[in-house]
C-alpha cells in the first residue's frame, strides 16, 4: 500500500513540475536599435528583427542595441548561454548590467577578444523582464550568433561535452596522424609531400580541438585561442594546394604553386599587421574569405574537375577529397551568409576524409618509390655481381654502361667499350642479321636466345646468346648476354659422339643390304658361268640389287643431313621426323633385340628443325638402348614404345618410353644437368639428354618431362622411364 502512495506521489509531482528544461531564444521576438544611448535614456525606436545580428540599413554603423523579453518561466537554475558574439558586448537585465566581454572605451568602441562561447547566469525571478544587449563590432557582423538559449548549468554543460565528444576525438586522431608525418618527414627527408599532409593534420586537429565548448574551461585564452585559429583556418589553402602540386602538377604557368605560394604570402603579411596592431585578427578573415572564394576555389575545382576525368586512379583520389572539402567550404559558406539556418554541424568530417585520402595516395605512392627504389637496389646488385655480361646501349647500340663481366667476357676496358656499339663488335657474316634484329626489338620490345659470334679484343672470336629488351624510356637497350662458345664445343662434341654412333648404326643397317647385293650377284655371275640363263629370274635377282642399292642410297641420305646440321626452320611433319629417327636406330634395336612400338595416333605439322629434332630423338632412343641393354637381362623383355596424341589444337605430345624399370627418384631430377651420367666415363659424356632438353625447350619452345610410368604390350605390363615431349604450332 506505501508502495503504491509513493508511486502515485512521484507521478503527481512529475505532472506537476511545469519549469521547462531549455528554452530557444534563437527564434524567439527580438528587437534592435541602431545607437549606443541606454535604454532608459530612449525607449522608443525599437524595430522587431527575426535573430539579433546584422540588422538591416547599418550604413557603416558600428553600434546597436537587441533586446528580448524573458518568458513568463525559466527553467531552474537558468543561465543564458550564446555560441558566439561579433565582437563585444555588455549585457543588461532591466537597467542592471549582468555581464560584460570585453571593454568599451569613452567612444563606446573597444578591441576585438576572441569569439568564445558565453555562459550568463540569471536571476529566476527575472521572468517576463527585458534582457539589453549592448554591441559593438566594426566586423561585417555585428550582433549574435549560433545558439541563443537559457537552461540549467548542468543541462547546458552535458550538452557541450555530448556534442564535443566526437570532436575531441577526431582532432586528437588528427593531431596523432600529423605529428607522426612531420616526425617521418623531419627523420627520413622524405617527399615535402609528407610535409604538407602533416601540417594539414596538425592544424586541422589544432583547429578542431580548440574549436570545441569545453576547450574553455581549461584554455580560456579568447585571443591567443583566436589567433591559432585563424592560423589553422588560413593555412588549409596552403597545405591543399601544395599537396595538389605535387600530386596533378603545379598548372598552366605554375598558377598551382602561386596560389599555396600567395596563401602563404598572406598568412605572414596578415600576422605581422595584427601583431603590432595595424588592425584585429577579426579583420583578416573578411580579405581571406575574398581571396579564397573568388580567386583561389576557382581555380583550383577547375584543375581538379579535369584530374577527376583525365588523371590516374591517384589523381581521382586526391579529386575526390578536394571535391569533398569544398563541399564543406560551401556549406559552411551558406551558413555564414545566411542563407541556410545556423545548426552545429559536423562538416569537419568532411575534411579529415579528404585528409585521409591524401594520406592514403601518400602513402601508396612511397611505397611504390620504395618498392622501386628496391627493385633499383636489386637491379644493381645484379648489374654489379652478375656472371652474365650486362650492358646497356642506345638505340644505334653504342655502349653507354656495363658491368664487370661484360668487360671480362670482351677483354675491353670501359673506355675502350664505350668506343664501339654492339653490332660493330658483330663478326661480318652477323653484322645484317644483328641490326635486323635491332629493328625487331624496337618492334617488339625484347627478343631471346640471339646467338651470334662476336669479335672481342686482339681479334677473338666468340659465340654469344643475347636477351635484348627495350628500356621503358624507348630510348635504351637492355643486353644480357652469355658467352656460349664453351657451349658450343660440347654441342659439337655431342654431335661428334651422335655421329659415332650413327655410323655404328649405319654398319649395322648396310650388312644385310650388302649380303643380298652380293648374294645376288654371285647367284648372276654362277647361272652365267654354267650357261643357265634365266631371264626372269636375272630380272627378279636386279630387282634385288637396285631396291638394297636405293635403301643404302637413302640411308647415306639420311647421315649426311645428320652431319651438315642443317637447322634450317620450316614446316615439318613430327611423325615424319620420329620415323626418320627410328630408321636411324632401327637395326641397332634389332642387334640388340628390343622390340621396337609404334603407335602414332595423332600428327601435327610445327615450324622446326629436322635435323636437331632428330637428334634429340635419337638421343632418347640412345639412352633407352643402352639402359635396356644393361638393366635387362631377358631380350623378349626389352620394349620401347613410342606414341603420339594430340594435346590441344595447337599442341601435340610424343611419349617414349621403355621398360627398363625406371629411373631412380634421387637423379630424377637431374637428368637433364650437364654433364650429368650415370654410365661410365668411358661409355657416357652427360651431353646427350641436356642437349635434347635445349633443342626441345629453347630452341623449339617446347616441354618436355621425365618421369616414371607403367604400359602394356601384348598382354604383359611394363614399367620403366618415360619421356613426354609436348610441341606446339607457334614456335
């Protein structure tokens, strides 16, 4: 039951509290007075205004009287609080004075103080009283400004902290982010970029703190407050427009550069007057405003409008960003004009995003010089230690750099190098194919594996492989070059050591032929000496001979293309070339009694080269030869089988493979190395599959693999070492 009285008792006593919390005098009805005689001197004349500022007909007035009538109830405890007054003012209730800001002189002027917030307190009978406010102001506005209104002192104290909370934190974040650019700049010299991002930080979250009610309470300084403000209001024009010179350049006739230049003229002339009293710090923001708005906003949207349309992903950032902050400009504009009624808005966000994105271009763009400067680091430690020669040449190759190898690989020194260009060092018979390439390369911008023989010092002749690439400034060639004559000799060795074996090969294939041939012939010969002449067998018995002479004939064919070496590229058929292969290697398989397996499913035409196709072939048909000889023991058991398919359109694969058991997993790796065998030295050299992996790969831009794998041949399976050969069309 107490419960319940108590209850009902709150209730009532809610209900019954009638004392408004906060009352708006922002549109409540004023009055003003264009003079400085006291109210109680002259009650008439008063005109009825919407908000006491600026009232009309001033005509260079620089003294006017508002006042208001107080409401029939105040709230408890009331206090009057204005956001802001242009420039000072005393306030009166009735004819008693209950405030003051700032001072008036014998001619009812006085200096400028600041433009802080105000905080008046009022008596509670006050109700239904006028409040006189006297006000001075050679500033454009003259009167109130912002936020009028009376409520409690803790009503108002919790409305400052809630809208400021926010605001506190943005500048703090502000400042942090500035310090920490000025701090890296100052350390590392970096880009002066950095420079203006951090002092745009700085003074904006300077500007944003100080710009804050509770600010007051513990730096309540209007004057000096006014001046850093002002300071960090005139600066942002500077450290804009100079971050936008360095990012979409400085304009036509640097008219960038001279507008952060001109701001930051003004920011020292203006400081200088103020400081030693030529005029307020009020005055500088009329002449400011003057400048920005008509001359330098201009300006500057115009060159931003065209980065937004024609610039670079950076450009439109940093675009955006101005955009966004002179959007806020204007909006803040619109309010101080009067045409958009007073709020507190936070537009300042709108700043700190376009600070933000500048910061984020920024930073990317140090990070992309730091990666290039790394990639520079990295290109002259390989320039400096590289075993390649390295060079660098202008577009008619003469010499313009190179590293120690290069000069090591040609005998030259630097100076000597510098004399020639690279097709002069050409050995004749390359000189036009050199400056044909030149031609491609500027073309094409790179070119691979250019062999040619170059004339070093005392006359030498060398054999070379080029990589030459067009520098991106179209302007320079980049050479790596190798010195391959020591190649060279082991690919004639390996060629001396495949002709040894091809003539092996050919003893082998000539025996048969040569016994029917003279088995024939002595058959002839015999039937003649006895008289028992037979003419069609005489024909069949020539049939013999002319058929065997024309398979030598063909075979002598075959070695001779072998030897020349001919590695002329043309349209080539790679089944032809597989066969022609085998045909070399055949009888060898037979004497050694390996079952040779055919299966060419699929054929493809490619741009290559016979001859070095065949040799890599019958390279792997070597090797598979002598494994199955060694590894082997049951002929019936020795099978090589050879298949082709088509991989895509364009590509078709050859599969050889045997039945040798396979290759041991710790070397299968290395097969295709130099000088890599697992024969005897006197049996094995290591060229043979290094060879065939050069002439596969880099010469005819081609694959090929090893690996382990099973098939099956007439009923019984097989495992042992295959090599998949993929070639293409487009060579």
């Amino acid at each position: 039951m107490y419960k319940v009285f108590f209850i009902v008792l709150f209730s009532l006593n809610i209900f019954a509290n009638t004392t408004p919390q906060s009352i708006n005098l922002s549109d409540a009805q004023w009055e003003y007075r264009w003079t400085d005689i006291s109210p109680t001197k002259k009650t008439d004349g008063w005109e009825a205004i919407s908000f006491p500022s600026n009232p009309p007909n001033r005509d260079g007035q620089t003294n006017v009287w508002y006042r208001i009538k107080l409401p029939a109830t105040l709230p408890q405890d009331p206090f009057l609080y204005i956001y802001s007054i242009d420039l000072i003012a005393q306030v009166y209730l009735e004819q008693k004075m209950i405030y003051s800001f700032g001072e008036f002189d014998e001619n009812a002027q006085g200096k400028f103080v600041g433009w802080p917030w105000h905080l008046i307190k009022l008596d509670p009978s006050a109700t239904n009283k006028y409040l006189y406010f006297r006000v001075y102001s050679d500033y454009p506005d003259i009167g109130l400004w912002g936020e009028v209104s009376i409520a409690s002192k803790g009503d108002h104290l919790k409305k400052m902290f809630d809208n400021d909370l926010l605001s506190l934190s943005v500048g703090a974040i502000a400042l942090f982010i500035g310090i920490l650019f000025l701090i890296v700049y100052l350390k590392s010299k970096v880009k002066i970029e950095f420079l203006f991002v951090g002092l745009l930080f700085l003074t904006q979250g300077i500007d944003l703190i100080l710009s804050t009610k509770v600010i007051q309470f513990y730096f309540d300084y209007p004057l000096l407050k006014q001046y850093i403000l002002a300071f960090c209001y005139f600066f942002l024009p500077v450290g804009i427009a100079g971050f936008l010179e360095r990012v979409i350049g400085r304009g036509y006739f640097g008219i960038i550069r001279k507008i952060w230049q001109i701001h930051l003229g003004y920011i020292v002339i203006a400081f200088t007057g103020a400081f030693i009293g030529l005029y307020n710090v009020s005055s500088l923001y009329t002449y400011y405003d003057y400048l920005h708005y008509f001359f330098t906003l201009p300006i500057l949207t115009i060159f931003v409008l065209y980065s937004l349309l024609k610039g670079d992903k950076e450009k439109k950032i940093v675009s955006i960003g101005f955009l966004l902050i002179t959007l806020s400009w204007l909006y803040s504009s619109l309010i101080a004009w009067g045409l958009i009624p007073w709020s507190e808005h936070t537009n300042y966000l709108a700043v700190f995003v376009c600070l933000f994105l500048f910061a984020y271009v920024l930073i990317r763009r140090v990070l992309y010089t730091q990666e290039i400067q790394k990639q520079k680091e990295e290109f002259e430690t390989i320039f400096k230690y590289s075993k390649d020669g390295i060079a660098i040449t202008d577009l008619e190759s003469n010499f313009l750099e190179c590293n120690e190898a290069y000069l090591h690989m040609t005998g030259f020194t630097k100076e000597e190098l510098f004399q020639k260009s690279c097709i002069g060092m050409s050995a004749p018979e390359d000189r036009q194919r050199s400056t044909k390439v030149i031609q491609k390369v500027l073309q094409d911008g790179f070119i691979e594996n250019f062999e040619k023989t170059c004339i070093i010092k005392d006359g030498e002749r060398i054999e070379v492989n080029m990589t030459i690439s067009l520098l991106p400034d179209q302007k320079r060639f980049l050479l790596v070059t190798k010195d391959v004559t020591a190649l060279k000799n082991i690919e004639d060795q390996s060629r001396l050591i495949a002709m040894g074996e091809m003539i092996g090969n050919i003893a082998h294939q000539w025996r048969q032929p040569l016994s029917m041939i003279t088995t024939s012939a002595s058959g002839m010969k015999l039937k003649l000496e006895y008289e028992m002449y037979d003419q069609e067998k005489f024909i069949e018995l020539s049939d013999i001979i002319l058929n065997q002479a024309q398979y030598l004939s063909d075979t002598i064919d075959n070695f001779r293309d072998f030897i020349k070496g001919d590695i002329t590229f043309s349209q080539i058929s790679v089944v032809e070339v597989l066969q022609k292969s085998l045909s070399l290697v055949n009888d060898a398989f037979k004497d050694n009694y390996i079952t040779l397996v055919t299966d060419f499913k699929d054929d493809m035409k490619i741009n290559g080269s016979i001859n070095e196709l065949s040799q890599a072939f019958i390279n792997i048909f070597n090797n598979a030869k002598d494994i199955l000889k060694e590894k082997v023991s049951k002929e019936s058991d020795r099978v090589v089988y050879v298949t082709t398919k088509k991989r895509t359109i364009n590509s078709i694969e050859v599969f050889i493979k045997d039945s040798a058991g396979g290759i041991d997993s710790d070397i299968i790796d290395r097969i295709f190395e130099p000088y890599f065998t697992t024969k005897h030295k006197s049996v094995g050299t290591g060229l043979g599959l290094s060879m065939t992996h050069k002439i596969i790969v880099k010469k005819h831009k081609g694959d090929i693999e090893a690996y382990n794998d099973e098939f099956e041949y007439d009923g019984k399976l097989y495992q042992g070492a295959c090599f998949q050969i993929t070639l293409t069309r487009d060579v």
